[in-house]
C-alpha cells in the first residue's frame, strides 16, 4: 500500500498528457482516458499548451501535473532526430515527476529501437506499443485521396500486411497509462489476418460499390508518386520507409492485443463496413 506521501503526490499528480493528441492514435486515447473519468492534457503544436518536440521551451508546460505520457512522433519514430528527442524529453519529464511513459513504435523497425532505448532507460515505468499499418491510413490519412481516386500506388508488391485498428492501438495505451501489470512490456500489436494491399483495396471496393485497385510500382516509381501526393517535407521519409517496411519483413500475426487486453484484434472487414458506413469514402 502507498505511504501517505506517495498517494499525496499521486493525488496531485493526476493529468495524463497524450503528445500528438489530434492525431490517429492520441485522439483515440485521449477520448478515452477522458471517458474514464481521468484528467487529460492532449497537446500538438496548435494545441491550447503547445508542444513542438524540436523547442525544448514547450515542455514544462505540458507536462506540469502529469502523471503519465503517451509519446508519439511525427512523421515516424524512425526518423534519424528522433532518439535524441525521445531522450531529451523523457529525461525532462522523469525529472518533473512523471511515473508512466507509453511509447507508439513501428513493428519491425529497428531505427526505432533508439528511441524506444531512451524510454526504458528514462527512469520511469515504461511500456512500447510497436504497430503495424493502421487501418486508418485508408479513411483519415495519406491513402485516402488515393482510395477516393480508385487507384492505390505502393511499392509493396503483393506482400500480405497484418493492418491493425488505431482504436486498438488505444485501448492498449490506456490500459498501459492507467493500470498495473504493463510495466517493462513490449507489445507488438497487428490485426487478426494478413492481407496484400489488394486483398484490402477489394475489400473496400465491395463495401462501397466502387472499384479501388492497387497498382504496385518500384520504389524509384513510387518516390515520383509521392511527390505529387504528399508534403514536400515527409516525402523522402515516407518513400524510404515505405520501401523498406514493405519488403515482407512484417508479413506475420502477432498477438500483443489479446496479451494486454485479453480480447482479440478488430478485423479490417469490420473497419471497412464501419468506414463505408459512416461515408467516409462517399466521393
């Protein structure tokens, strides 16, 4: 049991701050730690308490009263500035106080593996959720344009991608930030089948009446794709490391959902006819 000192300090230590808070997973976990009742700080560049991972200024603020963090970092943690960032904040905010640290990591991307290194080694409790492709990078994110237009162009050849659900992802960070038992544990978190990127274009086509193909291009074809379809800064990144992650290396299930949640992973068949549903390929 806890000494009147620690559930003080507990007591007033209660925020739990999402960094990335808009985005495809923090909004998902900011939702619902605020369902729960708990006190939450959700923050972004624009957010009401900025926060910039590149001005060190922004991150008293955010993480006055926290108790526990779920990090996330734009583009992706395999971005080669991401490490030292990790462990300038993660050192900043073991030292204000904060218990908990919940790190979003790529599945078999071993350039996160420094950042992931920098929250274990931080001080504080830690947890790594390493993902798969979200299945909302169909509806919300850089493949919708391209599902509107009928067309998706990868360079993944037919390798099958174990799609995982961003409302998954969430339900892990949360029950990592607000329960015992996820300390020191690293979940690779994927969907419960593989499919190739045209399995999933058909599926689409079907839920909403309307052909999406997958066109397959070479990496070199597809970095002269990206460049007309995505920001001018995330272009290289994203050529690179879809090249490189697509390559097979994360054709297999893993079954962190059922090891932190003791349910199984939502099927991308459901994501679709919830997605088609609600309009969100409606053109």
């Amino acid at each position: 049991m806890a000494n009147h000192s620690e559930h003080s300090d507990a007591t007033e230590r209660n925020v739990h701050l999402v960094v990335g808070g808009t985005g495809k997973t923090g909004r998902h976990v900011a939702a619902a730690l605020a369902g729960r009742g708990h006190a939450v700080r959700a923050v972004s560049r624009h957010s009401e308490t900025p926060f910039d991972w590149h001005d060190a200024a922004t991150w008293a603020p955010a993480l006055r009263d926290v108790r526990a963090a779920y990090l996330t970092y734009p583009p992706d943690l395999a971005d080669p500035a991401a490490a030292a960032a990790i462990r300038a904040f993660t050192g900043t905010a073991v030292r204000a106080g904060v218990r908990r640290l919940v790190l979003l990591s790529g599945r078999g991307e071993p350039e996160c593996h420094p950042s992931e290194d920098a929250v274990k080694e931080s001080g504080a409790e830690w947890t790594v959720v390493r993902c798969a492709w979200f299945m909302q990078n169909f509806d919300e994110d850089f493949l919708l344009a391209p599902v509107l237009a009928g067309e998706l162009v990868l360079p993944a050849a037919d390798v099958p991608e174990p799609f995982v659900d961003t409302r998954d992802i969430a339900d892990v960070v949360v029950a990592a930030l607000t329960e015992d038992g996820h300390a020191g544990k690293t979940y690779e978190l994927s969907g419960p089948r593989l499919l190739t990127f045209g399995e999933a274009a058909a599926e689409i086509s079907k839920a909403t009446g309307r052909e999406v193909r997958y066109v397959a291009v070479t990496p070199e074809e597809f970095r002269g794709f990206a460049a007309g379809h995505l920001p001018p800064e995330v272009v290289g990144i994203f050529a690179e490391l879809f090249t490189r992650i697509l390559d097979g290396r994360n054709a297999h299930l893993s079954d962190g959902v059922r090891q932190a949640l003791g349910r199984a992973p939502r099927d991308f068949a459901d994501f679709v006819r919830e997605a088609a549903g609600r309009g969100a390929w409606n053109v």
